[in-house]
C-alpha cells in the first residue's frame, strides 16, 4: 500500500470534531476563501508560524473538510521524524506523507491537494519583529513542483501564528553547533520567552492561545500567467508579492497581538 493509499477518510472524519474544537477553541481560528481551491489537484503554499507546534496544517485542514468533505484528498508533506514509532501510522491515516518531491509529484497528478510551506523552519522560527514576513529563504522548489505537475498553485496566508511567544532569534550561530542539528535536520537553535519556561530554547515553550486568521487567495496558473518556460525567481517574487500584501493587509486589521 502506497503512502497515498494510507490515508483514511473514515479516520479524518471521525478525528475532525474534536480537532475542529481545539483549532477554534483555543486559537479561535478563521479561515476565508478555502472555496478558492479549484477541482483536481492544487498545491497549497502558506507562510509557516508557531515554532515547534505551527498550527498551519490542522486549521487549514478542518476548513478544508468542512468545505469539500473529509473524502476529498489533502495531503502534507511532513519531516520524517513524524513518522517515528507508534506516531506513524497514525500520521499517516491523516494524510501526512514524506516530503518528497516524487511523493508531491504522486499526489498532484492522481488529482490530490497537498500543502507545502516553502520557508521550511527558517519561516516557522522567524524572529518576532519579522512576524509579519513571508520568507521563503529563496527556495523555490515548489514551483517546479507544480509545474511538473500541471497543477495550479494556491497561497494561503496566515497571521497570529508567531505571537504564540515571543521568538527572539533563529539562533542560526548556535545551531552550527548543536548536538541535535543531524537528527533535527536544521541548522537552527532558535531562542524564545514564552510559557512556562520563560527565556529558553523556543521549542520548549507552549503555545499561547493567540488567535488565528487564515485566508486563501487568488489560485494562480503559473503557465498560463508567466509562460511555459517562466523564469522561477520572478514567479516567486509575484507570489510571495500577492502573499505579503494580503498579508499587510490583515496586519493592519489586527488590533491586538495574542487576541487579535
């Protein structure tokens, strides 16, 4: 059985009540626009924020199924260190599946919907000054993705996610000589002042209960937009243009940090 085949629509849907309460509950999360995703196969690309515990995917997730069904594909391309011990199987009935670029090619062109967030970890433990950035670190591997596929890509934005605590540094100095860079695959260490640890390794802190906000934009044809043989920076640059000023945008509507 294929990693695509592991995922069981059954388990989603009886898995999404108490999700979706978690998701709304604590976060209060909102999405918009999530019936933007055309039929077929589409490649969601996010900004990533929260550190060690993003909340991207699960709220995404919950909106999707709510709009299209627990039965319609959605797929996410995980670290392989989700997929350790007793965690596996389980991951692998929501749809979380190794980033690969063949796995993404797979899902793609059998007409699934997969999420990707660019940015990596370097976006998830972005300093707080720089909450508000899409940055991508200049990877642009997702677009070759979706136009090997022939699949439209989708960008999603988010914001509240880095206000989860305050994150003070990626800690790319330290990470060159931590113990743990090879089983972590990063060269991060990033550092935060959050609950309860206070003034620690990020990761260690627990997330606080800020709010949310989610929208979907415009889906973008990257061959009918640029041309079949588009030069990638520029294409990237455009989308993480359209992504930056919703962005702002949704920025400027936020009145408060952590409450929104």
């Amino acid at each position: 059985m294929s990693a695509l085949e592991r995922r069981d629509p059954s388990y989603v849907a009886g898995a999404l009540p108490l999700l979706k309460l978690a998701m709304k509950a604590y976060f209060r999360s909102s999405v918009s626009g999530m019936d933007k995703v055309p039929d077929g196969g589409a490649l969601i690309v996010g900004n990533h924020s929260g550190g060690l515990m993003p909340m991207d995917v699960p709220i995404i997730a919950v909106s999707f199924a709510e709009t299209f069904g627990a039965d319609r594909p959605l797929y996410c391309l995980a670290h392989d260190m989700l997929f350790t011990g007793a965690a596996g199987p389980v991951m692998r009935k929501f749809g979380f599946v190794n980033a690969t670029r063949e796995a993404a090619h797979e899902i793609l062109t059998a007409g699934g919907v997969t999420i990707v967030f660019p940015g990596g970890d370097y976006d998830t433990f972005r300093p707080t000054l720089k909450a508000n950035v899409v940055d991508f670190n200049g990877r642009t591997g997702y677009l070759r993705t979706a136009l090997r596929a022939g699949v439209p890509i989708v960008p999603v934005v988010s914001i509240g996610g880095q206000e989860s605590q305050l994150f003070l540094t990626r800690g790319e100095w330290l990470g060159r000589y931590s113990p743990l860079r090879k089983l972590m695959r990063t060269d991060l260490f990033p550092i935060g002042f959050g609950f309860p640890f206070g003034l620690v390794p990020a990761p260690l802190n627990f997330p606080l209960p800020t709010k949310i906000t989610t929208q979907v934009l415009d889906p973008i044809d990257i061959e009918a937009e640029f041309g079949p043989d588009p030069d990638l920076a520029e294409v990237d640059e455009v989308v993480r243009g359209r992504m930056q000023d919703a962005l702002a945008e949704m920025s400027r509507q936020r009145r408060f940090p952590v409450l929104g």
